[in-house]
C-alpha cells in the first residue's frame, strides 16, 4: 500500500490541481492559496474519497495543516478493518 | 462643483472614526486601535506619494483578510491616488491584466504575498507597510463627489475582467443608505472573512468604519468554529456573508453548540440563500436578526435590504429598494412593466457608478441615462419588494417557456436530503432544453435521486441528476456556472 502522506498528496492534486509535490508535511493554508475555505470543503471530500472515510465538523476544525492531516486521517484509518480500505 | 477635501470618502471616514474603532486581524490577535488608525491611513497616503504617485495614478491594492489592505486602499483613496482592489488569491491569475487594463504604475502587497508577473516586468512593489505620518501633516486630496475614488474589479458574463469605475459620492451615497437599511448603531463591530476587494466585504468596511464602529477579519474560516469563538472574543455586533457561507456554517461547523450572544445580526448577499437555511440559521442564533440584500459592483454595493420582520411573508424576496434608489422593470423594448411582471430590473441613484474605465462599449451596453441595466431578471409586488428570478443569461428554456436556474435549484434543494443544487442546460431534442442537474447530498442519504426526480414538476425536463461532493464556487463563494459547464 502507498504511503499515506503520498495518498495525501494526491487528494490535495485532486482537489486543488496543483503538483502533489509541493504538498509536503509541513504545508499549511499559507502555503496554498487554494486552500481557503470553499477548498479546505473541497479537500475534506477529496480526502474521503481517497481513503474511504467520512469526516465530521471536529475532524475538519483540527485539519490546520498537513501534519494535522495525516494524523487524523492515521488513527481514523487504524479503527476501520483493513478489508474496508479500498 | 469646487474641489474640496470634505468630498475625499477616506477623509471623511477617518473624521468619523470613535472610542470603538479598530481594525482587527483575528488570526494574530493584532489590533490596530481607532486613536492610531488615522495616522496609519494617512503613513500609506504620504508613502504612496513619496514614491512618486500623484492624484489619479493608478495602483494596485491586493486584498487579503488582515487590515493592512484596508490602510492600503484608504491610504491612496486619502491621496487622491485610484486604487484598483485585487482580490489576493487572484493576484498571480488575474492581476496582470488588472493592472494592464487600469494602467496602473505600482502594485502593493501585503507581508508574504509575492507577485512574480510584476517582478519580472520591473514594475514597483511595495510590500508591507509604511511609517505612519500625523494625521494634520497632511490633507485628504481635494475632489468632488463625481471624482473617481476605486476601481473595482467585476467578472463580466464573457469572464474578461471589467473595472467598475466608483466616485467618492457613489461610496458616501451607499454607505449611508446601508448604514440607515440596517440600523448600524455607533458601536458596532463586524466579522468579516471577505475582502474589500469584493463590493461586499468593501460596504462592511466602509459602514462600520463610518459609523465610528470597527472591523475583525479573521482568514481562517476554513476552520469555521474558529470564526465562530472570534466573534465572541472581539465582541463583534455583525456577520456577513454569501450563501456558501451560511450553507458551511450550517453544515461544516458546531454554530449549534457555540452560542453567540453578542450577535446582532447576519447580512447575507452574493446570491439566493433557500428560505429553509434562513429560517435554520434564526432558529439556531435567535437573538440576530437576518438582512438579506441584494446588489452589484456596478452600483458601488447594496441595492436592496429586506428588513428583517418581513423574512416572515417575504422570504425569497430580495427587499426594498435603498431609499435614495429608483427601481424599475422594463421589457425587452425598454417599457416599464406593471408589479407582478418579470423583466429587467434597472436602478438609477446617487450610488449608480458612472461605469467602467476604458471600455466604453461595455459601459454603453450596462449604463443609460442615469440608469444601470442590472442585467437581472426581476419582479416588483404590490408592496414594492423586489423578487430576483435570475440573471439573464441564468435561465433556460424548456417546451418554450423560461424558467431560471434559481428557481429550479431552490425547488431541488428543498428536497430532504439534499444540500445543495446546481443546474444547467443541455439541448434537448422534444423539450428545446432540458435541466441537468448537480446535487449535494446529506450523509449516508440514499433514494435522494428518486425523491427529486418524484417532485419535478411535470412541465420541467431532466436530462440527469449527478450526485457531486462539492459544486464549484468562484472565490466569492458563489456557484460557478462557466465551470459547471465543464462539468456537463
């Protein structure tokens, strides 16, 4: 299986076309200006529908950045059975 | 008309400035406090001259959600320099021909913001701020109502950037008839996540400012309940917003479990909210009123406001006139309509601009003597209020008869399960067209498809329903229709 940081990256390509490389663990809203509030929207589905997940209101308040990100989206990943990954 | 100070607006709002003026950045925390504002209006007036720009230059102002771009743009206002607004997120994609197309002969930014297109070309880029220079050691420039204060930046229907030309008497006239259509008090403090780049976040501005109330940005509305616990810290009195805001705060936000007392009301413009959205956010924040307004770049901001005890028997009603306003309905001869019938809706009055710069032929087709074309299809009832039923160029046509997008996506969106809908036309070989439709859909929804397809009016033809995670939205959070298209 990929990497998740590199899945992350994908779902960022996916919601604000941008070079997936340029998204690295450090990179916050003021690195990408996309990444406003109609985008971090866009990016909670691109990242559901990368990994499979839903997301609720908290979730998306504690998304301030890419490390953040990979957090949730890490202990989320680890309560679902890994035969529902996709 | 003689020249004069008393006409510069950014003179005037400064005269007006109070005990509870600031200008807030809620992401630092940075206050800049009513006794300095002034001072640092007045830094950026003397900056900009200093470098070499004399009155009716042109610059460019990116606009972001921290107070500097504010001082920037009242700075070269309080000058008598033509600030033409950019909004931020756009500088690298739009602002080029902004500043090709005004003429401009500098561009400022914010701490942080870069702006290759104008490095490479050698244009001047002043970044940050100036020192601040005492308020009496300079005068606003001299002007009349009629002189051009801003540029601002309009998407015509081709997407070309127009700049729509508002003079310091268009600016005075609108501020005042928002001020009095809303009740501002004297110590009122508003939230606002838009940039003055756009006419809306401008009128907050200028409005709370004039009433010798403050302004808090906050950029982080990504995080909505961040915004949300801000407008309790700074205690701010108003909120504003386009309906993809109200729709996240409903949605993608705890506004049900972060109470706001302090609240005293929503203004809401940019678009058609559905009246059940309205109705949740009263239900939710009680002690707010909700303002619904309605209005264009074109002219200066506001046109309309439905006061708030009439949400009740006027809801999906964009109000009253403003009282210095005129409006009409005219058919497509020009001929003014009597109520009840759809044409254009056309507004004459103090804050009607005067048109764009440097484009005649678009100013000939938008403005006619005194009056704007809104280019919005609209009706008037029996009491005056004005009924929005679309832009012209936002209907389609189906076995004949019109029917606008609006009216379809409020009837869809009223369906359970759904959140939001966006629709767009298709040719169709029986109907003429026919509706496809982009819908938002509740968690875990299922049969939504079927519900709205069992709920289409038997007049109206389907193509498709396509169920979407998010419909596009320009940086103003409004629907995007030409990127809709590329979706069909």
């Amino acid at each position: 299986m990929e990497d998740v940081l590199s899945r992350v990256q994908k779902a960022f390509e996916s919601a604000f076309h941008i070079d997936p490389q340029t998204v690295t663990i450090d990179s916050s809203p003021d690195d990408i200006s996309a990444w406003d509030s109609m985008g971090h929207v866009e990016l909670a589905s691109s990242l559901e529908r990368t990994f499979g997940l839903t997301f609720d209101v908290d979730d998306l308040m504690e998304m301030e950045n890419v490390k953040e990100i990979l957090r949730i989206v890490q202990s989320k990943l680890e309560k679902v059975p890994s035969a529902t990954i996709p | 008309m003689q020249r004069s100070p008393e006409f510069n607006f950014a003179g005037r709002l400064l005269q007006r400035l109070g005990e509870k003026s600031a200008l807030i950045d809620a992401a630092t925390g940075r206050v800049f406090s009513g006794q300095d504002l002034p001072d640092l209006v007045v830094g950026f007036a003397a900056g900009f001259l200093s470098i070499g720009l004399q009155a009716r230059d042109r610059v460019l102002i990116s606009c972001g959600l921290r107070p500097p771009s504010t001082l920037a743009y009242l700075g070269a206002v309080y000058a008598g320099i033509v600030p033409v607004l950019v909004d931020e997120r756009a500088l690298a994609m739009s602002g080029e021909a902004l500043f090709t197309k005004a003429g401009a002969k500098a561009v400022w930014i914010g701490e942080g913001v870069r702006c290759d297109w104008a490095r490479n070309q050698n244009v001047p880029v002043l970044a940050g701020g100036f020192d601040p220079c005492p308020v009496h050691s300079l005068q606003p420039a001299p002007c009349t109502d009629g002189d051009l204060a801003v540029l601002m930046p309009t998407s015509g229907s081709t997407g070309s950037p127009r700049l729509v030309m508002v003079s310091h008497g268009n600016l005075r006239a609108n501020t005042e008839a928002i001020i009095r259509s809303q009740h501002l008090g004297t110590d009122e403090r508003a939230m606002l996540i838009m940039p003055v780049s756009y006419c809306f976040g401008a009128s907050v501005v200028h409005t709370h400012l004039y009433q010798g109330g403050g302004v808090v940005f906050d950029s982080r509305f990504m995080f909505s309940d961040k915004v949300l616990h801000s407008i309790n810290t700074y205690g701010c009195t108003t909120f504003a917003g386009v309906p993809a805001v109200y729709n996240i705060l409903l949605r993608r936000s705890n506004i049900r479990s972060i109470p706001l007392p302090g609240l005293r009301r929503f203004l809401q413009a940019g678009g058609a909210l559905a009246p059940e959205s309205i109705r949740e956010i009263q239900r939710v924040v009680p002690t707010a009123e909700f303002f619904v307004m309605y209005g264009q770049t074109e002219a200066t901001a506001r046109i309309s406001c439905l006061p708030p005890d009439r949400l009740g028997d006027k809801a999906g009603s964009a109000g009253l006139p403003l009282e210095n306003l005129v409006v009409r309905i005219v058919d497509d001869e020009g001929r003014e309509l009597p109520e009840g019938e759809i044409g254009e809706n056309q507004v004459r009055g103090p804050s009607v601009c005067s048109g764009y710069f440097d484009d005649p032929e678009a100013t000939a087709r938008k403005f006619a003597d005194g009056w704007l074309k809104t280019g919005d299809f609209a009706c008037r009832d029996h009491d005056g209020y004005l009924w929005i039923k679309g832009r012209g160029d936002e209907f389609i046509k189906m076995r004949g008869i019109r029917v606008s997008f609006a009216e379809v996506e409020a009837k869809v969106a009223a369906t359970p399960g759904v959140d939001e809908c966006a629709a767009a036309a298709v040719p169709h070989p029986e109907a003429g067209e026919a509706l496809v439709l982009y819908v938002v859909t509740g968690d875990g929804e299922s049969g939504v498809v079927e519900r709205i397809r069992h709920a289409f009016p038997p007049q109206w033809t389907c193509a498709s329903i396509r169920v979407v995670a998010e419909l596009p939205k320009t940086v103003n959070g409004k629907i995007s229709r030409p990127q809709l298209r590329t979706l069909a």
